[in-house]
C-alpha cells in the first residue's frame, strides 16, 4: 500500500483482524479485505457485506474518532446525505496506537468532480444541511483545526486546475 504520510502508521489486515477481535468474536468469520483506494485520514477495510473498519493512518487519529462518536449520531438526522451508522469503536493494541471504528458500509459510488462551470452539488447540500442543523441547534460543535474552518478557505484544495480555484461560486460564499 502507497504511504501517503511522513508519520504515517503501519496498518495491514492481520492487524486489523486481531484489534477486531478485542471487540467482538462475531468479527472472526466475517472475510476483511483492504480498499486499494482509500482517504488520507483512514485506512479502510470492508468487513463481511454490511461493514467498514477506518483505521487512522497518523497519530493523533483518536481525536477524530472520538469527535465522530460523540456528534455523529447527534448530526447524521439533520444532514441531506447518507452517513455511516457507528457500530462499535475500538481501543489501541497490538502496536497500534489509537481507537478505531466499524461503521455501516453505504453503498454508492464516489461523487465525481463538478466541471468548472458546475456547481459542486454535493458540497452545497452539505452546506445547506450544515446551514440548517446550526440554525435548529443551540450545541456548540467541537472546533476542528482541519474541518473547521469556513468552506471558502478549503475552496482552493478542492479545485485544482479550474479557471476560478481561488473563489468559491456565490452560492457556497458567507452570508453577511
């Protein structure tokens, strides 16, 4: 597997099948096998036919999967998108240095980039949802150093090569 980090740790299916293990035996005869594709947070690993295992690739991946634990089944009701249902996290072992999660499996595939002259139409049903729960919810999210900043200031990474990367379109901008 392509490392995608300096830090990053060594995760591969057999440590996968025995943190498995510390946390239910009905893992064991579930077949497990690696996404050759996967996000540079996680490494993930598709349990049986209804599961996935994300496993932090860096140090200090905890904090996420804790954060998840805690707002995801608060936030997931008012989102416009499907999102993993949190089954069961795991703790640190066997070398391994964080906790870990097994989520629902959504079946799907992964949304295309917009041409240049679209819309990201995903991105902006986020933005809505996100919009509305914030409106509805006197909760105080957690602060996020690599989520949580306004949508314009991720704009350029996400944009890559298109003729306006350095502005998102009018719609996704901040309302006065």
């Amino acid at each position: 597997m392509t490392r995608l980090h300096d830090d990053e740790i060594e995760v591969d299916e057999g440590l996968v099948r025995r943190l498995l293990g510390t946390v239910s035996a009905a893992y064991d005869e579930l077949p497990l096998r690696r996404f050759e594709v996967t996000g540079s947070t996680n490494a993930l690993f598709r349990l049986g036919d209804d599961l996935l295992v994300r496993v932090p690739r860096q140090p200090g991946g905890t904090e996420t999967i804790e954060k998840e634990q805690r707002w995801l089944p608060y936030v997931a009701p008012h989102l416009p998108v499907a999102t993993p249902e949190i089954v069961a996290v795991g703790d640190p072992g066997f070398g391994y240095p964080e906790k870990w999660s097994v989520v629902r499996y959504l079946e799907g595939d992964q949304p295309a980039l917009p041409e240049p002259d679209q819309p990201p139409t995903a991105t902006m049903s986020l933005s809505a949802g996100y919009r509305s729960f914030r409106r509805r919810s006197s909760a105080k999210l957690p602060p996020s150093v690599a989520r949580g900043a306004a949508v314009e200031s991720h704009w350029p990474m996400s944009r890559h090569g298109s003729p306006n990367a350095n502005r998102p379109p009018s719609s996704m901008r901040a309302k006065a």
